[in-house]
C-alpha cells in the first residue's frame, strides 16, 4: 500500500456515515483486510484499514510502554508501528492472526530502541562470563552495528525459546526466575543459562558480521 495513503489514513479519516461505521466494526479481522486490500485507494478499503488498525492501536501502545517506560516515545512509536503495518498490509500472508503479525512488527521497532547492553551482556544474569573474565562487547563495533542488523541477527541465531527469554528480560524487565518458570525451561542451569547461551550467539554474530563487513 502507497506511503501517502499510509499517511492520509492517519491524519483524515475518511468521512462515513454511522451506519457504514458501525457495520465495519462488527466485522472480523479477516474481513476488513480482505475490504482494504481489495480497494486499497478507496475511501471504503482505507476505512476498513483504519478500523482495524484502530482495534490494536491501544494495545501496540501498551507493548511500547512496557519497554520505553515514556508515554511520549510510546505514542511515538505506536504510530510508527501503525503506519509500517499499513505499508505491509498486504505482505501479511494470513498463517497467523493479525493480531500475532502486528505483534512481531512492534517487537521489532522495540527491539531498535533496546539498550545494546542489555542484549549482550546483564550484570545482574550473567555472573558466568563475567567470571571467566570474558571481554566485553567492542563498544564502537555494537555502534557500527545498524539496528535492523541486530534485529536480523536475533531472528537468525537465536532459537525461538533463546528470543522468548530475551524478551522477557530486556523489554518485561522479567526476574531470570521467573522467566523459567514462564517458559518451562527443564534445563539445570535455567533461564539464566538460556541468556547466557543466546548473548554469546549475539557476541559471536557481531564479530563475524564486522568481519565480513570488512
């Protein structure tokens, strides 16, 4: 879908009558995002987009709020997970609720405001590395690092339980006990190595990156 339609649905709704409003908010998701694709330079598909953009729109919110703790950056940072959604609209390929794919957006756009070393390194789960006198993270390597790299890295070395933990750390600000109760994590050394294993992956993917950048 066109950028200036992305950014005319968030500024000037289209003008409907009540009636035309009320029957689109008892549609599903499916159905309205099957009516903005179908018509997506129309006042009748970009109003099926803004209905279901707005159904999540306080939810993204509240997932942004939990991590930047700022109401102002939140809000920020909703409506740019709003306006990406609508740019992608039609890239969702319907495998999973729309709710399920607009969460994946906001994660990413949190995870690009996630501390660098909160990802690499945690003082307060990590007393492993720090006793085996590992280095830490080159501090103008992480900098070079472009974050839709970092994000890519996560997606691509980290198991989906490595992801899960990371989260749960970094943005829930979730206690390494609690994260493997939450997760059900069997092994001996717990969440705690989870997070251990998944910032040497990380660590490990930096350097190789730089590497080949080089």
């Amino acid at each position: 879908m066109s950028v200036s339609g992305a950014t005319d649905i968030f500024c000037s709704a289209p003008v409907l009558n009540t009636m035309e409003t009320n029957i689109a908010s008892e549609i599903d998701d499916r159905g309205l995002l099957k009516q903005a694709l179908d018509a997506p330079d129309h006042t009748a598909g970009r109003h099926a987009a803004s209905v279901l953009l707005d159904r999540y729109h306080g939810q993204v919110y509240i997932w942004c709020l939990r991590y930047v703790r700022d109401h102002e950056q939140a809000l920020d940072m909703a409506q740019e997970v709003m306006l990406n959604a609508y740019r992608n609209l039609d890239s969702f390929a319907g495998k999973s609720q729309f709710s399920s794919w607009l969460f994946s957006i906001t994660r990413n756009r949190c995870l690009s405001e996630l501390r660098r070393p909160c990802l690499l390194m945690d003082e307060g789960a990590d007393p492993d590395d720090r006793a085996t006198h590992e280095a830490p993270p080159d501090q103008g390597l992480e900098e070079r690092v472009a974050e839709e790299d970092l994000v890519e890295l996560i997606g691509r070395l980290l198991d989906p339980v490595e992801q899960q933990a990371l989260w749960l750390r970094c943005f829930e600000r979730m206690p390494v006990e609690e994260i493997t109760e939450v997760l059900g994590i069997e092994e001996a050394s717990g969440a705690r190595g989870v997070l251990q294993r998944a910032r040497r992956k990380l660590r490990v993917g930096l350097v190789d990156l730089h590497v080949g950048d080089g």
